[in-house]
C-alpha cells in the first residue's frame, strides 16, 4: 500500500474542496439568482469539464500554466519554480476539473429556496449577504453539503488530468490512482488490488452519504 500516494490524494481533495467552497458558492448563488441573458454561457462553461476529455482540459491547463503564460510566469518569478508538475499546479487543476461538481448541486440547492422566504428577508431589511448567511444557506445545506462530498469523491478519483499536469512525482503530485497504475504497470496485482478496494470503499461511502444528503434534503421539504 502506498500510503504516501493516500495521504497526498487526502490533503489534495481536501484543499480542493475547501477552494470550491470558497469559489463555489458565490459563483453558484450568482447562477441561481441572476438574471443576465448570457448566464448560459457561463453554465456552459461550469460544466464543461463533465463532458471534455480530461486530455484535452490537461493539455490546455497545461498551456495555461506553462513558463510562457501570464499565470506560468508570475508564479515562477515568485516561487523560483514552475507551476506545472507541481502540487500547486494539481491543485489548481482539480480545483477547475472538479468545479461543476461543487457549483451544480449547490446552485439547484439554491434556486429550489423559495422566493418568497427572499422577498420577506428584503422587507425587514436584511441585505442580500445577511439574506444568504441567514435564509438562503440554511435552506440549502443538503446542497451545499452535497457539492462538498461530491468534490472530494472526485478529486480522490481524478487520473487523466492529474498525469497530463501534475506527472508522476512521488511525495509532490504522484496520487492514489497513478500509484495504481504504476502498480498495474509493473504487474504488482496484489498490491493494486489492496490500493483499488481502499479506494473503492472510500468513494463507496462517499456517494452513499450524498445520497443520503439529497434525502435529507426531501424529506426537510415535506415537512
């Protein structure tokens, strides 16, 4: 077992979770409330990571973050290194991978409030910040909670983009499901089986909690 690939794995998906939290619910309240002609567009763009091939978003993240970009520059004028084939580099890849799995659940929570609990919240002069800490937020935990599993689950599985931009470096970007394959590579089945049923039942309880999440959600509004 390649604890050192798990661990890494759980503090990424940890820190992209926490990211998407902090992206995800102002983007996701903006795309529940908002009323602007072209939020479709930027409904399209959220989800395109759950259609385009994780080669094809590794390849561009990686012209993206490459010394010869604005974003590849500064950051290695800064940290004397380059952003790609580095954690911060992975980070910052599951972070755009695993956003439509954040925002969705979140924005759907949100859109499902009803609006005149919103409306009252405006008439006994609460601003729109205190209306979504105080009314909004705790209508729609469930999809916040949801969005915050779902993120995590994914991050924890996450290959193609992590190869394409974070490379196999062991200790810095090699993660759980590239320990596998290199295991699979070498013909260590004994030790790739060990590692896949760990993740297995990781990500197994994962989704049983978001499901069990979405059902708490329902039966809140029946009662």
């Amino acid at each position: 077992m390649d604890w050192q690939a798990i661990r890494l794995s759980l503090r990424l998906a940890a820190l992209t979770t926490m990211a998407l939290m902090a992206i995800g619910l102002p983007l996701s309240h903006w795309l529940a409330f908002s009323r602007a002609r072209w939020k479709f567009l930027a409904e399209a763009v959220v989800a395109l990571p759950l259609v385009l091939p994780p080669t094809v978003l590794g390849f561009y993240l990686l012209v993206a973050m490459g010394p010869r970009s604005p974003l590849g520059w500064l950051y290695e004028a800064v940290c004397r290194r380059t952003l790609p084939f580095s954690f911060h580099g992975l980070l910052l890849a599951s972070v755009l991978y695993s956003l439509p799995f954040a925002v969705q659940p979140m924005a759907a929570s949100f859109s499902a409030v009803d609006r005149r609990l919103l409306e009252a919240s405006q008439c006994l002069g609460a601003g729109p910040f205190t209306t979504f800490r105080r009314v909004i937020l705790p209508l729609s935990w469930a999809g916040v909670a949801a969005g915050a599993v779902l993120s995590f689950a994914h991050t924890l599985g996450e290959f193609g983009v992590v190869l394409m931009v974070g490379g196999n470096i062991p200790g810095e970007t090699r993660v759980v499901s590239i320990a596998i394959y290199d295991q699979v590579q070498a013909l260590d089945y004994r030790a790739a089986g060990r590692t896949a049923l760990l993740l297995l039942a990781v990500s197994f309880v994962i989704l049983v909690l978001a499901s069990w999440l979405r059902r708490q959600k329902g039966a809140w509004l029946l009662n």
